[in-house]
C-alpha cells in the first residue's frame, strides 16, 4: 500500500489546484485521473467552449463594423476557430502538467473500498483525507432515447455547424451554443422548459438577452416541453397545450449536468442527495470520515471556481463561498453576483449613460442591488461587453461589505465601463 497526506481523484480544476496548493505547503499528494488532466472545464467545457465563443464574437463585432464607417468583407471558418481551441487547450494542459511537478499523478480510474482507501491499477493507495473531484457529465432527456440527439461533449467534437440546430434547454450551456452556432449563419432555435431562459439567474437580465437573442435570428421558445424527437431531427413540444414541430438537421441537448461517482461510494459509506450528488457539509465533508467532496460532484455550486475555492477550504483556508460570481459568454455577455439577502432594492443603469459605452457603440444593462437600510451592496448583474470585468469589482465590493457610499469614495478612471459602477453607487447615495 502506498500512503499519502492526501490523495485527490479527478484532475479538474477543484482537483489540480487544490492538489498543487497542497504540495506546495509540503504535503504528499496522490492525485487520481482517467483521462486527460483539467478535466470537463479544460478538455470540453469552459475552455473549448469560451474559445468558440471568441471566435462568434469577433465575427459579430467585424460584422457590426459599418457603425464606424467600416465596410469588411470577410470568411468565417468554423473548422479554424476548433483548430485553434485545441491550442489553446493543449497550451494550457501543459501549464497545468507544469503546476502539478511536486504532485505524484497517476492516469489510471480510481475507486474507493469499504476500508476508505483506493484502488487504481491493481495497486491500493491510503491517506489521512482523500479528496473526490470526479465533476459531472451532461444530463439525458427523459423519454427519449439518447441516439437521437447529441449533448454538449458531442457538439465540441463537431468538423462543421448544421444548417439548422435545435438546442434544448435555455441555460448557460445551451445559450453559449446558440450564440456560437448564430454566429456563423446557423438558424437556432432554443426550447426551454422554464418560463424564462437562465433560470435561478436575475430575471431582468435574462429577458434581456431573450430579447438581443431574437434580434441575432435566434428564435427562443420558454415554457415549453419537448415530447419527441424522430429520426429526421424534428422536434416536437408542447407550450400553452399546444403541439408544436421545429425541422432540424441536429438536435443538442444542454438540459443540465449530472454527477459522476466513482466505484464504491456506498461501500466505504458515502451518502448521496435526492438528486444523487455526494452529500456533504459546510466543510465538504461527506458522511465518510475522512472523505471529502468538491466540485460538481457535490452538486453545490457547479462552476469550475466554486470547485478550485471549495478545495481550498478542506485545506484550511478560508474563502468567502457566499459571493461567487458567474458568467454567461453569450452575445451579449451576461455575467452576475449575489450575496444573500431579503430586502433588497436595485438601481439600473443603461450602458448608454456611460461615454466610454456610446464611443464603442455599445449597449446593455447594470444593475446593482443595495439593503436599504444600511446602503450595503449585496448583489449585481450586468448584460452587455465587458459584463464580467464589471461583475469582478462589484464582487469584491459585496465580498468586503461594502456600501454604496464606499464605492462612491473610489476614484474610477474616465472613460471608462467600469464607471456604471460608480454611478449606480451615486444613485443610491442620492435616493434618500
């Protein structure tokens, strides 16, 4: 048996960073991974996919260029944009295989036995804490059989877009793609089943990009429920008790993420949810003891930094896990964050009150929450370019506490996005 200080499976990122911060302070570190290291988010995920996004933006910006009096003639190649990520990716697994050279990793699939060590290999492994970071895979629809429609590793693996696509279900995957898919002359039509697209994320901001969507060629239809799809890639649903039929030539389905356990939960006593993600408390700690679960394998907060921050908490330190910002790279940008609180008001500021926004010739939406009360600043979202580096500073604000009259205080440069910011901030030191 070979024994560690800490043995971590998966190599995404929860487990890579928390596997090198680890060494770094002197630990001895197994780490555990199947396949190619940084896992979902590197290998077909965040990175391949903001890659793709890249590309459908700058196509849209060339595009849009008459406004400055630009005329462009240009080709967009989609096969190139796919080429590239896969540069990108490989460039950034080498920094990561880089980042673990004080980490011991093993390629091979791990599992977990009833005396909570591991297997891998034909060889058994024991420490003082193991760390599961497995992440997740994408959903299946209900009822319909899988060979009958594509999912999200699927349509990164594709040479060429289709003419007409059929992307069900309206969240952040699923509006990446139709964005992208648009982009290069694709007719998209997205159905969702919710009443409004991004579900769970501010309602203003999403009927705002259902809005900027439809002005792409986008057609969205919420509300809606898929009942079938033929082998012609028809789609049939239902909104309003209506029967609908959307022709396709590929149908994709982004309708959510489920985990992935490795062998032998049960046996060394680890409890699953309702909805089968790894039961854990505030510290991570499933109901195995010694047993931790990061990442989208718990089900808590399934973006790759809420994994990365959540393994530094079994670590020992302390990050702020209540203000976690998230962001959606479609065309428009939308990005948001959120500190818990019941009374809440908001200011919303235009992008076309800011100079730097009308010199650009860009529009969208900030909107800052605030507790009346006190002026604290508890929440922020943005639609719009540049939605992210925006939410980055409201992040720190609300992770600080603080109020409005604080960023007030801060000096913004001119001109500059990042000024909506402050100004929303005057609004609210002005309101009362």
């Amino acid at each position: 048996m070979q024994i560690a200080d800490l043995i971590i499976i998966g190599g995404g990122p929860g487990g890579y960073e928390t596997a090198a911060e680890a060494a770094a302070s002197g630990k001895k570190v197994i780490l555990f991974e199947k396949e190619n290291i940084g896992g979902t988010c590197l290998n077909r995920g965040c990175i391949p996919t903001k890659c793709l996004c890249a590309a459908a933006e700058e196509i849209e910006r060339i595009s849009g260029a008459s406004v400055f009096g630009i005329e462009a003639t240009f080709t967009a190649s989609y096969s190139r944009a796919r080429e590239r990520a896969s540069e990108v990716i490989a460039e950034l697994r080498g920094g990561v295989e880089g980042l673990l050279s004080a980490v011991t990793v093993i390629r091979a699939e791990a599992s977990l036995t009833a005396d909570r060590t591991v297997l891998a290999g034909g060889e058994e492994y024991s420490a003082d804490r193991i760390i599961i970071a497995t992440g997740s895979r994408p959903s299946e629809l209900r009822g319909i059989a899988p060979s009958l429609y594509c999912n999200s590793d699927d349509f990164l693996k594709l040479e060429e877009l289709p003419a007409r696509l059929v992307i069900i279900g309206g969240g952040v995957i699923g509006l990446e793609f139709a964005s992208i898919a648009a982009a290069y002359g694709t007719e998209v039509t997205v159905i969702e089943y919710c009443k409004e697209i991004l579900p769970g994320l501010d309602s203003d901001i999403a009927k705002r990009l259902r809005t900027a969507l439809g002005k792409r060629g986008i057609k969205v239809v919420t509300d809606a429920a898929v009942t079938s799809i033929d082998k012609n890639h028809t789609v049939s649903y239902t909104k309003k008790s209506k029967e609908c039929v959307v022709e396709s030539d590929l149908v994709i389905a982004a309708v959510g993420r489920r985990p992935v356990l490795p062998d032998g939960c049960a046996e060394a006593g680890i409890e699953l949810t309702e909805k089968g993600f790894i039961a854990v408390d505030s510290d991570f700690r499933t109901t195995a003891e010694g047993i931790y679960a990061i990442g989208d394998v718990n089900g808590m907060c399934m973006l790759a930094h809420a994994a990365s921050a959540q393994g530094r908490k079994v670590l020992g330190c302390n990050p702020d896990l209540g203000v976690v910002p998230s962001v959606v790279f479609t065309i428009p940008e939308c990005a948001f964050v959120c500190n818990a609180c019941n009374d809440v008001e908001y200011v919303r500021l235009p992008y076309g009150s800011n100079g730097k926004a009308l010199a650009s010739a860009q529009e969208g939406l900030l909107k800052l929450g605030y507790e009346p009360s006190t002026r604290r600043l508890v929440s922020c979202a943005a639609i719009g370019p540049h939605a992210a580096d925006i939410i980055a500073e409201a992040t720190l604000a609300i992770a600080k506490g603080m109020t409005a009259d604080d960023l007030c205080r801060v000096i913004h440069a001119h001109p500059t996005l990042s000024e909506l910011l402050s100004s929303a901030a005057f609004r609210i030191q002005v309101s009362e």
